[in-house]
C-alpha cells in the first residue's frame, strides 16, 4: 500500500470513528432534552402545589 492509500484509510477509519461519536453525542442531547422538558413539567406541578397551599406567599416568575 503506497503512502496515499494509507492515508486515505486513515482518514476512513477516523471519518467512521468521528460519525459514530456524533451519533452518540446526538442521543445524549435528545435524552437531555427529553429530560428537560420532564424537569419543566414537573416544576411547573410543584410551583401549583406551592401556590395553592400559600398563595400570598410565593413569588410569580415575573417579579
């Protein structure tokens, strides 16, 4: 194998190596905003169980 070929593959195999990484790191991001929109909602239960137990207390998000 002459000194293009080899780099050719070389730049195969660490083309493969980079797409499998996107691909991970591309399911690691939907799980977190998977997980984001599941924290979301469940702040958004916790701050109406807060407000209807004290509601004169608790601050809106606008103030």
């Amino acid at each position: 194998m002459n000194e293009l070929e080899q780099r050719l593959t070389d730049l195969e195999i660490r083309f493969t190596h980079q797409q499998r990484l996107i691909e991970e790191l591309s399911d690691v991001i939907a799980a977190d905003g998977r997980q984001i929109d599941e924290l979301r909602k469940e702040i958004g239960l916790l701050r109406q169980m807060l407000q209807r137990l004290e509601p004169e207390s608790i601050p809106s998000p606008d103030e």
